[in-house]
C-alpha cells in the first residue's frame, strides 16, 4: 500500500475513495473499506482512503479531545491490512479547516485526486465550519462528474458501531464489548523502552511499552497477549499513572510477561487487551503493591487456563 503525506495538485490516477477518520478501524469502518474495495476492483480503480491527522477534534480543543484508539501508524497498518492500496493523510491545519466545502471538493477530490467513485457515512459532514452535507455533495458530485454513494451504520451488540461507542466500552472497562465492536481485541503498539526497573525490583520485571499519546482511551490492570516476540506471549499488563510509584500523572504501559526473560528491549510490539482484572489503586508501601502484583499474575495465569480449557471444550463438540 502507498501512503501520501498530502492531497497532491494533481491526481496521477483515477480513484475511488472514502474520506474519515477510521480511528480504531472498528467494524463500521471495516464494512465501509470493503465495500470500497470491490466497488473499485468493479471498475479498475485503486482502492484510496483520505484520513486526518490530527484528529479535527484534537487540533481545536486538545484538552477536551476524545482519547485515541489508535495512532497514525495503527491506523494505516489496520488500513493496510485489509487490502487497500492508497491512504493519503492530510494534515489539519488552520488553512485546511477554513477550506469552503465546494474548494475541497474542486481542489482536492476533482483535481488533486480524481475520484470517480466515492463513499461517504450517512452522517458526513465537510467543508468550513462542517458546512457540507451529503445533499451537497451529491450536487457537485453531479456537477463534476463522479459517483457518492453513503453507508448507513453499521450495529454491533444491539449499539452502532462507531469510535464513540468503543471509547465509552473501553473507558468502563467492558473490554468484551470493545471486542466485539472492532471484530478484533483492542490494542496498543509501540517500542519497548527503559523504565525504572521497579517492577525487577518487586520480583517482576516489565516490559514498558511507549505509547504515542497521553490519554489512552482504558485503564487499570489487564490479562494480555503481546505479538511482535515471535510466538504470542501472554502478560498481565499494568496501563495507568502508577500513584504508589511516582505523582506525575503520566500514563504507563507496563507488561509482566509470563515465563518470559529475553532482552526485547527496541522492539516493537502490539499488546492485546483480554480481560480487565482490576481498576489501578494506589497502595501504602511496595510491600502492599508487591503482594497485588502476585495476585494479579496469579488471576492472569487462571484466565488463560480457563481460556484455554473453554477452547478445547469449542474444538471437542462435534
């Protein structure tokens, strides 16, 4: 897949194209890149998405921004992974958002990329001060010379699936609902780096993930499984500010791995959320937290036999 830092002057190929966010890349989305995809192999077309970054949301009010499911690299290996052959990524900034919906369909989906075909959610909305609607679109689309075509939501679990919805599953811990509204685990990559060898020192080295962004959208102590390793390994991952270690209020992504003692520092990861064991506390002493600590690799350990035991009840019944 080839990956555009920007919306070019002008379009070397025709296209057909979806236009979002896409953080999470949950199953409405997924619905949504599949249908691009054969509706451009329909008409010997690449397959394009156009995201932003940042997140519109982030960039005017940074402080009040929903917290991200995904980075920018996440997104674009999830993007990649299903088949798609282009992703541009146009940066927001001022200029752009004062951009007027008919120059971003003229400038940017006539000229600079030549959509021929492309496929909106029902609620997209474009343009200065979101002035777009689909009612225009479908005008100047007219105008111009290319298809739109919209997608209703797609519903999960009885609820839309949407970033919204899997931000408030993940944020109450309901880590089986975030699940089942990405069709997939939720995760987080990124390199392992040095910590503060607390954990060695408690009896339980950790492998400290660095996340790209500070307000990860769950919390607390959780069963995992990190890939990157070669075979999947399973962990209890602490993710959260540590308040019996230090006070600055920095979010940590810690994973004991278990029956694990290779050096992977520089690696890069993905650690996948199973199950929410506990909410972070903070405790009196080391002492205190050491002895949690125990506790928490004992209940992760049990979830993987447990899971393990339902999943050759699963292969046994005819």
């Amino acid at each position: 897949m080839r990956v555009f830092r920007n919306i070019p002057a002008r379009a070397d190929v025709p296209l057909a194209l979806t236009i979002g966010n896409f953080d999470g890349v949950h199953l409405g989305h997924r619905a949504m890149l599949e249908r691009l995809k054969r509706e451009a192999a329909a008409r010997g077309l690449p397959a394009a998405v156009m995201t932003f970054e940042p997140h519109p949301r982030e960039f005017f009010a940074p402080d009040q921004a929903p917290a991200r499911l995904s980075s920018l690299r996440e997104k674009i290996e999830m993007i990649a992974s299903l088949g798609i052959d282009r992703v541009y990524v146009r940066r927001f900034t001022f200029d752009f958002a004062r951009t007027a919906a008919e120059a971003f369909v003229s400038d940017m989906l006539v000229r600079g990329l030549d959509v021929r075909w492309l496929l909106v959610g029902d609620d997209f909305r474009f343009g200065a001060r979101r002035a777009g609607d689909i009612v225009l679109l479908r005008a100047l689309a007219s105008q111009f010379g290319f298809e739109v075509h919209s997608m209703s939501s797609v519903m999960v679990a009885g609820r839309r699936a949407s970033s919204t919805a899997v931000r408030e599953a993940l944020a109450a811990g309901d880590v089986l609902l975030a699940t089942q509204l990405l069709g997939r685990p939720y995760t987080i990559s990124g390199r392992v780096v040095a910590g503060n060898r607390i954990g060695r020192t408690l009896g339980f080295p950790t492998a400290n993930v660095r996340m790209r962004h500070n307000r990860p959208a769950l919390c607390g102590i959780f069963a995992v499984r990190v890939h990157g390793l070669g075979e999947p390994v399973e962990g209890a991952a602490s993710l959260g500010v540590r308040p019996t270690i230090d006070s600055l209020g920095i979010p940590v992504l810690e994973v004991h791995l278990l029956d694990f003692s290779r050096d992977i520092y520089g690696c890069h990861v993905q650690v996948e959320f199973l199950s929410k064991l506990r909410d972070e506390l903070k405790y009196p002493d080391l002492e205190s937290l050491r002895e949690q600590i125990a506790l928490d690799v004992a209940h992760t350990r049990q979830y993987f036999s447990n899971e393990a035991s339902a999943s050759c009840v699963r292969d046994a019944a005819p």
